[in-house]
C-alpha cells in the first residue's frame, strides 16, 4: 500500500514541476510559426521522428529474420535419415531464398536513399542469423560455403523501368565482411552439434569431416587480425575454440575407442568425452 501510495504521490508531484506557468505560457502563445527559426527546428524534429519510425520499421523486420533464420536451423538438424535428407534441404531452401525474396527486400526498400550505417544496428543481429542458417544449409548440401560476396549479390535487387525515360533503380541490402564473419562463427556452434548427433546415428565419418572443416574456420579466424581488439569478436573466438575442442575430444575418443563400444553408445561416450577435457592454451591440433 505504501508502495502505491509512494507512487501516487511522486506521479502527482511530477506532474506539478511540468507546469509552466504564466510566463511560460505567454511565450509558447507568443511563438512566431513563421520564424524562419522555429521552422528549422520543426523541420529537425520531423527529421528526427522519420529517422526513428524507419529505425523501428527495419528493426521489426530483424526480429522475424531472426525467428526464421533459428527455426531454419533447427529444421536442418533433423536431418538423421538420407530418405529424408533432400526434403529438409529443400524446405531450408526455399524459405531462405522467400526471406531474401521479403523481409530483406523491404530492409532494403527501407534503406534506399538512406545512410545505412546509422540503421546498420537495426539489422545487423537478423543478418548474422541468416548468414548462420544459409551457411549450415550450404555445408550440408555441398560440404562447403559460399563467400560474402554471393550474399551481398542475393541481397542486391534492381527494379526494371516500364518506360524509356525511367532508370533502373538498385537497392540493396549492407552487409560488412564482420556481418559475414561473426554469422561464420555462429556456424561452428551448429556444426559442432551435428558432429555429436552424427554419431548417435553411427556417421563416423561424417563426424571427422565435420571436425576438420570446423578446424579450417579456426585456423582462418586466428589470421582475421584487423579486428583483433574487438571484444565480440574475440569471445565469438573463444567459443569457436571450446567447440571445436569438444569436436576433437569427441573425435579422438571413437579413434581410440570406437571399436570397443557399442554404436548405440557411441553418442554418450563422445559426449563426455568432449566435456571431460578444458580447452588449453597451445594451438596444437589433433589430425584425423
């Protein structure tokens, strides 16, 4: 009760330090709309108000690319039989290329005759989603990935003119090498997840190359020095590390042992195996 009360009175006292008073209000009836003074400033505020409203309008659209993008990725992993390999694929596919066909599109309407650095925040969190899901569904698919440079081409879109006198008009959506770079990252945490499924199924082999492609990615990473001071990327480095050491571990073990377990166990044994070692500081590596 106090609480409200406490509430109730600090709402009413707020309300009473708004007031004006009669000074204040003789100067707001005494505003000159046609100052050529107010006027810029009420033209700043509608700026501003348009800035804002477009900002929301592209950060809405992120969040459904965000939900599409992870339930892509969760589809992808149900792929356990090679009966069903090719209609998750396709599904994954098509409804990666629908969101490049609208949600970016409209990022990219949005952003047409538009600074895009300033609404590069609005989107950037959907992007690396999309980059994560279109990279899993590449790898499965072809056991490699595109390079930036495709998705950027996916992302552009050119408008025909339906009279002479008109001009192709392009938009396009902005994508930064570390927009490509942090969703490649994000990958290794799927892909490390697919090597331990892999093997509950008994796809050993599977489970290796993954490993090694995983492998590649970090080598590659360790060499991205231009933003070595970037404390995302830096943690994005140290969990692609922890998952690739978990790969390894898990690896290394159906090496060893695989022939004295059972397949049907052979999941739970990687599994502790890949927890029961700490990442360490060298950068050796385990072939296989």
């Amino acid at each position: 009760m106090s609480g409200k009360g406490g509430r109730r009175h600090r709402g009413h006292h707020d309300k009473d330090k708004i007031n004006l008073g009669d000074k204040g209000k003789e100067v707001l009836e005494n505003i000159d709309d046609n100052n050529i003074i107010v006027q810029q400033f009420r033209g700043y505020a509608a700026e501003l108000d348009a800035k804002h409203d477009r900002y929301e309008r592209i950060f809405k659209i992120n969040r459904d690319v965000g939900i599409e993008s992870k339930r892509i990725i969760f589809l992808l992993h149900t792929i356990d039989k090679e009966s069903k390999r090719n209609v998750v694929l396709d599904a994954a596919k098509s409804r990666l290329d629908n969101m490049a066909r609208t949600l970016f599109k409209d990022i990219a309407n949005e952003l047409n005759g538009q600074d895009a650095y300033q609404f590069h925040r609005a989107y950037r969190a959907g992007l690396e989603e999309y980059v994560e899901a279109l990279t899993f569904h590449e790898y499965l698919q072809n056991g490699e990935m595109q390079d930036c440079t495709k998705l950027e081409s996916a992302l552009t879109y050119h408008t025909t003119p339906t009279d002479s006198t008109e001009q192709s008009i392009t938009r396009k959506v902005m994508v930064t090498p570390t927009d490509y770079i942090l969703g490649i990252a994000d990958l290794t945490g799927e892909l490390m997840r697919k090597c331990i499924n892999n093997l509950a199924i008994g796809d050993i082999s599977s489970c290796y190359q993954t490993c090694n492609f995983v492998r590649k990615i970090y080598v590659a990473f360790l060499g991205y020095t231009s933003v070595a001071f970037s404390n995302e990327m830096n943690k994005k480095i140290f969990t692609l590390k922890q998952s690739l050491t978990k790969m390894e571990n898990a690896c290394y073990t159906i090496k060893v042992r695989g022939s004295e377990i059972p397949k049907h166990m052979l999941a739970d044994v990687a599994i502790v195996a890949a927890e029961e070692y700490a990442t360490e500081d060298d950068e050796g590596y385990q072939a296989f």
